[in-house]
C-alpha cells in the first residue's frame, strides 16, 4: 500500500472512530454516518481480499455519472 492510501485509511478510519454517528455525507437527501461509511468500506475490503486481490493491486472502479 502506498504511504498516502495508508495515510488516508488511517486518517478516516481515526475519524470514523472518534465521530461515529455523525453525519459524514448527504446525498440525494440520504444522509450517511461515518461508521456506515466505514462499515462500507471494511466490506468491500473483505470481498475484494476473498476475491485475491491484496494490498497493493490495482482494482478498477465505475461509477454512474452524476449531473
């Protein structure tokens, strides 16, 4: 992993365990703590890792364009 992806994962994650329940993101009237946020992430994480992909590896990533 590089230093800055560390940095930022472990930024977030620090800020994840200090505010928890606050909100981190509102989308379309959605609004989403920073524990689901981070749940999220630790899930997607785990399925790419059962998938074979480890730190370091490059993973593609498509998103639905927004207005």
């Amino acid at each position: 992993m590089t230093t800055l992806a560390a940095t930022l994962g472990a930024a977030f994650a620090a800020t994840a365990a200090r505010r928890g329940t606050a909100p981190a993101l509102l989308i379309d009237g959605a609004e989403y703590s920073y524990r689901q946020i981070s749940d999220r992430a630790a899930t997607v994480g785990e399925a790419l890792h059962q998938r074979g992909v480890r730190p370091g590896d490059r993973v593609a990533v498509g998103l639905a364009n927004s207005p």
